[in-house]
C-alpha cells in the first residue's frame, strides 16, 4: 500500500470522528493601513521651439536613458513537493527541502490544543510547556535546554485553540542530534509538580498583566465566548485563554493524564523542512519516536453554536482608556465548505487594505485609526468572520454603527466586479508567502496537516478564488453576515462608551479583573437616534438584490 493511500486512509478515518486541528490562537484580521498616495508630478515647462536652421539640442539625459518596462503580476508562492512517510507506529513524517541555509526546522503537530482542555481550561498549554521547560528522560529542565543550546538548536511550543506544535531549529549537521532530544521531549516528559508550580506562578502572573492592560485580549475573550454560547454545554471554543483564577486548579495528574490521552503517534505529524533529504529525516525521526502505542486520541463534540437571537454587546471595561478596541463578529460556514472562499472574499471587500471599512473609517471620516475584517481558521464548525476597528472613546459609537452598517451592506448588496477581482486577488498573492524560508515552509505544512489540507491546497484555493463571482460573494455574505444577530464587544472606559453604545440595545458591562463577571447592565436608550437598519429576516434571495 503507498504512502499516499495510508495519508487518505488516515484522513477518512479522522473524518468519521470530530477532527481537530490548529489554528493561530490570536486574532487573524490583522490591522489594515492603505499606502500613501504618490506625490504629484512635477510639472515641467515647454521647451522653448529652436530657432530656424539651429540645430536640434540632444534630448535630455533622463529621456536619453531606456525605461524599464511594466511590472508584471507577482508570481504566486509555489509549495515544492512534500515527501511522506508514515512509521510502524501509525506517526506521519512529512519533508520538504529548502536548501537557502545550512538549517532545519522540525515542528512536531499534536492535534491536541486548548479545546481539547474540558474542565480544566488552560490544560493545554501547560502541558505543552512542561513538555519543553520541565526536563524529559533523565535530564532536568535546565540540562535538557542546554544539552539543546549546546547543539546550536532552539526549542519552542505554541498552543492554539486545536493543536500544540514544538518547534525545533537546528543546523544541518547537528539535526539527528537534536531530533533525538526532540524525541525525548514529546514522548518521555518528566511532567515535574515542582517546575509545573513554578510555570503556573508565571502564567497566574501574566493573566492577571493582561486583565489589566490588554484589551484586545479581554474583547476576544468575550467575543469566543458569545460567538460559541451553548445552552446546556461548554463548547470546546468557547475559552479563548484561561484567567487568573482557572490556571492553578491544573495540576500534574491532569497533564499527565493529558499527554498520554493526546500525545499518540496517531495523533502525531513530524515536518521536517530544510537542508536534508527525506530519507536523512525519516531515519532521524524514526530512532528519536519510538512510541509505539497504537491508541487512538480521544473524539471531542463539537456541538453546532446558537447565535444570538438579536444583537448582543459587551463592554469589557477598561476604566480610562484613551482607546476602545471595537470587534463585531459573525460565524459563517464550516472551513471545509465549498462556500468557504466566498466568505474569504465578502470578509476582504468588507475589511481588506483598500476595502470598505477602510475607505469609510479611515479615509474620508478620519474616525478610527485601523479597521479591518478577516475569517479566523478554526477546525470544526463554523468559521468567524470577525471586523474590527480600534477609535478615541468619545468616536466609538460612531465607528461602531459605521461596522454594522458596512456589514449589513455587505449582505445586501452584491459586490462589485472590481472589488471581487481585488479581493481575490489579494488573498491569492498573499497566500504562503512565507515558504521561501524553513522556518516559513515548516509553519505552512504544520499549518496544513493540522486543517486535514492537501499538499496541493495552494493550487487548488488559487483556482477557488478565480472562480469566486460577485454573485456568489454576495450570497454567501447575505446567509452568513448578519449583524442583527451579532455578538459586539467593546473594550474600553465603561462610563465614557457605555451611553454612545446604549442606543443598539441593552449593554452588559464585565470586569476583565474579576473573571469578567457582569458590573451592570446599561439599558438601551431608547430616546437615542436609531440604531442602524439591522434587518435580521431577509427574505429576497442574494440574485434578487441589488
């Protein structure tokens, strides 16, 4: 049986239970600016006519000189093969070379992130970082990390919402080496009471740091939360990151318990991309992981959400905030839906660095000093689409309203030609441009195999994109985006944009400090100018619109 016939195998099987994959925890609609405008030319006077049998004067030197011809589209990212490998042990290796420098990168995907945590949110990550600080085999922490420095490598874990990754750098001749410390980490942790003691110290430290000053943070908390509400259950997205209070109930026994339900070879992917062979990092691989445990991971449930029945806003307060950050999401079809890319496009017409947001925020009004709109990659369930826009207090109401109504336009007006073909394109030439480095390439595989993509997925989404119409865009838009049903958060001061807010609904106000536990709730005004038109029931299909 081939590799590739083992891979589809393995997928199909995946897909019979809730798959799990990995996502940036942080917010993917990065800020947006627009580039300044060209300076104008400078105008040149006419030459004076040359008097009659005067010979001609030579023409300048500047127009003597060839002029280079027109820039050409940018050549699109091209992913270089991927060789496979599937171990014994039910692990999967996965190649690439990249011979730019003399280095490796190895990342080791557990699909096993923060929904995987249950009741003890936070699980996850600590785990992840027992793994890399807390020692492994017979060597402590301490000596395991310089046994790592010693070899010129780097060592590093990242959690997000649907897997852990360790990431490993090495030089080419010291790879086996640092494989086989990499091997020792992931398979043989010490999972010390002592070091996880001393790493929930820090972590309790850093939550408190961020309650207090880091309100992006504080809003998509809020934000996960209320975009994922079950009535009787905790959906497994619906923690974006623990609080102060949740990090001390982890103990040993639940990262112990956690890493031998997840950390399985079935469970496994090593990508190794760099200055090697397949053959040189499948050997490595092989003796480093010599897990041979055959369980399967555990199957989470991955219930569908229920939106909110009309528009709901939080406040996370943040008493004395020059700033608000403002966020207003909406969930729209699953990542692996044929109508995903049109939901892509709707998102960058709406929030892209020359999409509507920005034209209406932050050129002619001048209200918000960015503004964007992206779809955040989850693996199971509906992806979000999420706006957002970062406005002085006292222009917060404005700013908010304008998001709405872009957002409602969006689902009642089909985009045009030109937007489309721009937004498509966009998200085409921005698509793994990263992978001309190891490290980049690796990121992209892991990234991959963590959302269950084929190792043709650029290729094939390029072709989505061209394919995406106007029509379609504003279809999808017009079933997905609705912002009467939307969740809106607020960070910022409660006292100054509590009234400028009031006027959409009822406003709760949490504490960030305190477990976001309700301060109050601000009821809507109803004496204010009215709320933008927020027509939750659209009853004309997307073709019979304008």
């Amino acid at each position: 049986m081939s590799e590739r016939t083992k891979r589809r195998e393995r997928r199909e099987r995946r897909a019979a239970r809730p798959w799990l994959s990995w996502t940036a925890a942080a917010l993917a609609a990065a800020v947006c600016g627009c580039a300044p405008a060209a300076p104008p030319a400078r105008p040149v006077a006419p030459a004076a006519a040359p008097s009659k049998g005067a010979p001609e004067a030579p023409p300048p030197e500047a127009e003597r000189r060839e002029q280079p011809p027109p820039s050409g589209p940018a050549r699109p990212a091209r992913m270089p093969a991927i060789a496979w490998a599937e171990l014994p042990s039910g692990l999967s290796v996965a190649t690439a070379v990249n011979r730019a420098l003399p280095l490796v990168e190895v990342r080791v995907v557990v699909r096993g992130g923060s929904s995987a945590d249950g009741e003890r949110t936070g699980l996850a990550a600590l785990t992840g970082q027992l793994l890399v600080h807390g020692g492994a085999g017979g060597l402590p922490g301490r000596e395991l990390l310089a046994r790592v420095e010693s070899l010129g490598a780097s060592l590093w874990v990242d959690t997000g919402l649907d897997a852990t990754v360790i990431g490993l750098r090495a030089t080419r001749d010291r790879l086996a080496e640092a494989i086989e410390l990499l091997g020792l980490v992931v398979q043989r942790p010490r999972l010390d009471a002592a070091e996880l003691t001393r790493l929930k110290a820090r972590a309790v430290d850093a939550a408190r740091d961020r309650a207090r000053t880091d309100g992006r943070w504080g809003a998509l908390m809020v934000l996960f939360r209320d975009l994922y509400a079950l009535p009787t259950e905790l959906h497994p997205y619906a923690s974006f990151g623990a609080t102060a209070s949740e990090l001390p109930k982890v103990t040993a026994a639940d990262c112990r318990a956690f890493h031998a339900a997840w950390y399985v070879p079935k469970n496994t992917v090593v990508v190794v991309a760099g200055d090697t062979t397949p053959e040189a990092a499948r050997a490595a691989v092989e003796k480093a992981f010599a897990d041979r445990r055959g369980a399967e991971p555990p199957a989470l449930s991955f219930t569908d959400p229920m939106p909110p029945g009309s528009l709901k806003i939080t406040i996370v307060d943040r008493p004395k905030s020059a700033e608000s950050e403002i966020f207003v999401g909406v969930l729209g079809p699953e990542r692996r839906d044929p109508e995903w890319p049109a939901l892509a496009v709707a998102g960058q017409v709406l929030g892209g660095p020359s999409g509507r947001l920005s034209r209406d925020l932050l050129e002619p009004r001048g209200a918000a000093r960015a503004a964007s709109a992206a779809t955040i990659d989850v693996a199971e369930g509906p992806v979000p689409l999420v706006l957002q826009a970062v406005a002085p207090g006292a222009r917060t109401g404005a700013v908010a309203q304008a998001m709405l109504e872009q957002a409602e336009q969006l689902a009642t007006t089909m985009p045009s030609e030109e937007e489309t073909e721009a937004a498509a394109g966009r998200l085409s030439a921005g698509l793994g441009l990263g992978i001309g480095t190891a490290a980049g390439l690796a990121d992209e595989i892991a990234g991959m195999q963590v959302l269950d993509l084929p190792d043709d997925y650029h290729d094939s989404y390029r072709k989505e994109l061209r394919d995406i119409t106007p029509a379609l865009a504003g279809k999808v838009a017009a079933d997905h985006v609705r912002p009467a049903r939307a969740v809106v958060v607020v960070a910022g001061d409660a006292q100054v944009i509590g009234p400028l807010l009031s006027r959409f609904g009822d406003v709760k106000v949490v504490d960030p400090t305190r477990d976001f536990e309700r301060k109050r709730t601000i009821q809507r005004d109803a004496g204010a100018s009215p709320a933008p038109a927020l027509d939750a029931d659209r009853a004309a299909p997307a073709q019979d619109r304008p």
